[in-house]
C-alpha cells in the first residue's frame, strides 16, 4: 500500500503539466477526516491571474487512515472498472508516471457526480478560495472557463499529499492537508491588420491581409478538436479565390512554414457557411492532435478586391473558432479592419433663375495627381479612368438632381477636374477645380479641400466631397453657315444701298 501512496503522489507532483502545488497549512491532522483544495487559476505567465474559473471535484477514491497507522484506499463505485474489480487501487499502484496524461482522460471521461464545485475564482488574484473536501483521491475538471482561452487540463490531487518537492531533506516525510494547485490555460486571440500601407483602394484594387493567431494546446480529452479561422467581408469587397492568380493567392504558415491544403492540414470553404462568413479555414483533427504543432504561431495572408459595391467603410473582420473546453465551441473576440473609399460630387449650377439649382450639359475630365489607371463609378456606371485626363464626363441629372457629376471608388489622393466645355450660353470655367483627399493611418477621413478650403464639416454623405461650380451666363459668337451669315449678308447689302444713295445723290447736286 505503500507503493500506491507513493504513486499519488506521483501524480500529484512531477506527472500533472502546468500544475503546481504549494504547501500551505500544515497543522491538521488526519483524524479530522477533511483537507481542502485552493486553486489559483493563472493564463499562460505565472503572474497573469484569470477571474471567472471554475473547477468540480470527482472523487475516485476515499483514504482514512486506520489506528493512525496506515492508509486506507476505497475506489468509488464509478472508477472500479478502470482502477481495481475489488475496491483497491491495483491498476494505480502498477501504473508508470508517464502513463498518467492518457489514463486522465479515461477517467475523465467517465461518467460520474462531482462532489464538489469551486467558488469563480477572484478577479485579482485568479484564486477560488479553499475548498473544503474529505481525504481521498480527487480528479479535478474545469467546468467554466474565462473568455478567450483554453481549459486546463483535467488533473489529479491527493488530500492530504505529503512535503516532497518543497522542503529540502524532507521529501516525503511530512503531510499536508490544505493544497494549493495552479493550473494554467492557454490563451486564444486573434489579430488582423492590412499589409497595404495605404488603407484606401480604387475600385479593382487589391487589399492585403494578414491574420495572426496560434494553435490551441489541446489535450488527448479532446476527442474531436475544433479549431477554425474565417474572415467576413462587406459586399464592397470580393474574396480572391482564383487559383491560377498566383500573386493573389491565401497562404497559411504554422511555425514559420508554409503548409498546403489536404487532408491532414486544412480545407478552405466558402460556400454554405453560417452566420455571413466569406470563407473558412477548417483544421483537420489529425494536424490538432499533432503534438508538433500544439501552441505554435499561425499567419495567414489572403486578398480582397474591392469591388463596384463600395462605400466609404467597407467592414472586414477575422476571427476564430476553437474549443474551449471539450465539446463545446467558443469564438474569439473579432479583429477588425477596414477600407475605405472616397468621392467626389460636382454640383453644376448656372447664374440664370432656370438653372440655379442644377445645370446639365457641361463637360469635365478626372485627372489623377500619379496618372495611374483606375476604375472609379461615374454617376453610377463603372469606367475606367485615364489618370492623364483625356477621359470626359458629362453633368447630367442623376436622382432627380440636374447638374450632378458623381465619382465614386477613389483612393485618397489629389484630383483634379477641369471643365472642358459649358453648357449652352454660359461661359467656360476659367480655371480647374483641385480636390485633395487625405486619409488617417487607418484609412479614415482626415481631411478633404477643394482649391485648399476644407470642406470636411460640409458633407452630407460619408466620405464624398462636395464641390459646387456656377458658370456665367455670356455672349456666344454665331456659328459659321448659322444666322450670322445672314446677319452679315443683311448688313452688307443695308450698307451698300446706303452707298448707292449716297452717290446718286451727290450726282444730283453736282448736275
């Protein structure tokens, strides 16, 4: 029996990871027939305490002692099976250390009464407080645990355990009968950012992403391990799921190497998903439970173009799905990011009553300040732009409103628009309108002038500049073959009968 006593604390001690028991009262006595159990529950740094844990108690077997002489093991009822047919704890006394992980899970995976539950453990300190427990043998599970991590797992203590791993030159020699565990949970986080140093794109333009998170540290109690990433995008921004466009292609690096799709990696899903997910990376169960990879780093780099469905915020956010305990799935807390795009609304007015509120016809060109490329909206309707101007739009109604000339799908950066010809009987604007858009670090508006007056406390809709332009009536010279030829013709002919006149009356008088 001595040799089974020796074994719990075996058990106790060197074979339960993450877990560290502290002596901590040291005068009762085993007539009491009582101990307890403090746990101290602390994240993945000793000094990081978790509030919000708690812990039920399973007890395998009773201890008394008999006469204060020796000890006495009694397995419950649920455990006989696994540990001994006759009440005795045979199979424990034989068991090697190395072999407690797995035999844990068999016994915690056996169906049975808790005894006992711990208070939440404190805010400030991680501890549950003392749990008073009769003498015997305990398995002990974690039955709710703090957002954002991963159960402990499932351990064994013995009340009372004696001073072998903290008194030197007394191992073994004294009992305890107030314990004190500390198991530790590993953390689940995720983190998103934009690889693109600019947070704003064009129409068709391409945005980098990278998602950073790691693996969980599952147990073998994990019979059938989850463990998810997924992103969601707005309708403004199209997921790049081409495989024959290399340059744009999702990649997923664990541990700082890459690893391909396949059956005992990972499958990428995007149709049929819940909850407006864009796509999915689903780990297989065989990479989970590859101890290899148990805690280690993930980055996964994909791409979104955005698309004519564009708004100043388009929204994305990535999170993941794990298991925070076995059987039951939890998510993390989203990491968002997202990209913006901008606009400008031209407004056309004339000086004349009719066309004061809005003016068709007039004739402008875009130009882009690096006179790249782009496609933008324009009014509504997609178009690729020439960034050197040599593209013309015209102010038409558009909703109702005369005069608009609406672009849509810019990137903060500087315009310019410059009219190209005016409507019918005003004159031409004089000089080009210059508009520069400036973003924040995160993409977000900071500022928008027009010709260097800030108009960012004038907008009506997020993200879209409003420039208005009033053209003046003026004098348009007659169309050569129009009515000017005539008018001409008239004049020429008043003028030489006049002439004729003149002459035929200066003969009169010389007669």
């Amino acid at each position: 029996m001595k040799k089974l006593w020796k074994k719990l604390l075996a058990v106790t001690t060197a074979v339960m990871m993450a877990i560290t028991l502290l002596p901590a009262m040291a005068n009762a006595n085993a007539t009491d027939g009582k101990g307890s159990v403090t746990i101290i529950k602390n994240g993945e740094e000793s000094d990081e305490f978790l509030a919000g844990a708690k812990f039920s108690f399973y007890k395998i077997a009773s201890i008394t002692n008999s006469e204060g002489k020796d000890w006495k093991y009694t397995v419950e009822e649920a455990y006989r099976k696994q540990l001994g047919d006759n009440g005795i704890a045979k199979n424990l006394n034989n068991l090697p250390s190395s072999a407690w992980e797995a035999e844990i899970d068999v016994l915690a995976a056996i169906n049975a009464t808790a005894i006992k539950e711990s208070k939440a453990s404190a805010e400030e300190t991680g501890s549950t407080g003392a749990t008073e427990l009769p003498l015997g043998v305990y398995l002990v599970k974690e039955t709710t645990t703090p957002a954002g991590y991963v159960a402990s797992k499932p351990f064994i203590v013995s009340v009372p355990s004696t001073d072998n791993y903290d008194t030197a030159g007394k191992e073994g020699t004294e009992f305890i009968y107030n314990i004190t565990a500390k198991p530790k949970n590993s953390k689940m986080s995720v983190d998103k950012t934009i690889v693109n140093e600019d947070k704003t794109a064009y129409i068709g333009g391409f945005v980098e992403y990278k998602v950073e998170t790691q693996i969980p540290k599952y147990g073998t109690e994990y019979t059938n391990p989850v463990f998810n990433i997924y992103d969601k995008m707005s309708n403004g921004l199209s997921f790049v799921n081409d495989d024959n466009d290399t340059a744009h292609k999702l990649k997923v690096v664990v541990g700082g190497t890459e690893i391909v799709k396949g059956e005992n990696t990972y499958t990428l899903a995007t149709n049929g998903l819940s909850d407006e997910k864009t796509f999915e990376i689903q780990f297989a169960k065989a990479f989970l439970e590859n101890k290899e990879n148990k805690g280690k780093k993930v980055e996964v780099t994909y791409y979104a173009q955005v698309n004519e469905n564009a708004v100043y915020i388009n929204e994305n956010s990535a999170n993941i799905t794990y298991q925070n305990k076995p059987g039951t799935t939890t998510d993390a807390t989203p990491s968002e990011k997202n990209v913006y795009t901008y606009g400008i609304d031209l407004t056309k007015t004339g000086d004349k009553s009719v066309d004061a509120n809005g003016l068709d016809g007039a004739e402008f060109t875009l130009a882009v300040a690096n006179g790249e490329m782009i496609s933008i909206l324009v009014n509504g309707t997609k178009v690729d732009v020439n960034g050197n101007s040599k593209d013309e739009f015209r102010t038409t109604t558009v909703e109702n409103k005369k005069g608009k000339l609406v672009f849509k799908g810019l990137k903060a950066g500087t315009y310019t628009l410059t009219e190209t010809k005016s409507p019918s009987g005003y004159s031409l604007a004089k000089n080009p309108i210059t508009i520069v858009i400036t973003a924040n670090e995160d993409g977000s508006l900071a500022d928008a002038t027009v010709d260097g007056n800030s108009v960012k406390d004038n907008m009506t809709e997020a993200g879209v500049v409003p420039v208005g332009l009033q053209n003046k009536s003026g004098f348009n010279l007659p169309a050569t073959g129009g009515m000017g030829t005539y008018l001409f013709t008239i004049g020429g002919l008043v003028i030489m009968a006049g002439a004729a006149l003149l002459l035929i009356a200066a003969k009169k008088r010389r007669a």
